[in-house]
C-alpha cells in the first residue's frame, strides 16, 4: 500500500459524507478526549494512546481532565448533602 492512502481514503470519506475536515491527529485527539469523557480510566487511554505515562496524558488533557474534577465535585457535593428522613 502506498504511504499516502490512508489519507486519500479519509479524505474522500469526509467529501463523500462532507463532513467537517480533520486530519489522522485531530481523529486521534477526538478519540482520546471523547474516552475521557465517558469515564475510561486514564492509566487504560494513557497505555492505548502510547504515552509514556499517565502525566503525558494529563499535560496534553488537562483542560478535559478539569471538567471531570468539576464534575466529581459536584456528584460529592450532592452526596453529601443529602438529607435523610
């Protein structure tokens, strides 16, 4: 297979369906940001993404990875005032 498939493959996909254009890294980043998103566990999105640690992960996500503290802030926050009957 030609180096330059791959590519011209995508490309034409996007076209085809005219979608938003995106290169092979922006579908690397969409896949990474939408795994912490939905919860995965970063040491698994670290190891699939080839990073060399978990701390490589989290410089290039920070900004995703804030939202999720956000987010576990508020959860303990509603647990814990809770009132019980």
């Amino acid at each position: 297979m030609h180096p330059d498939r791959p590519y011209k493959v995508l490309k034409h996909i996007i076209k085809k369906y005219n979608l938003k254009d995106i290169s092979f890294h922006g579908l690397r980043h969409t896949s990474i940001s939408l795994q912490i998103s939905s919860g995965i566990q970063t040491q698994i999105i670290s190891k699939r993404a080839g990073h060399s640690n978990i701390s490589v992960t989290h410089s290039i996500y920070s900004h995703f990875f804030d939202n999720e503290f956000k987010e576990v802030a508020n959860k303990m926050d509603y647990f814990l005032n809770i009132k019980t009957v």
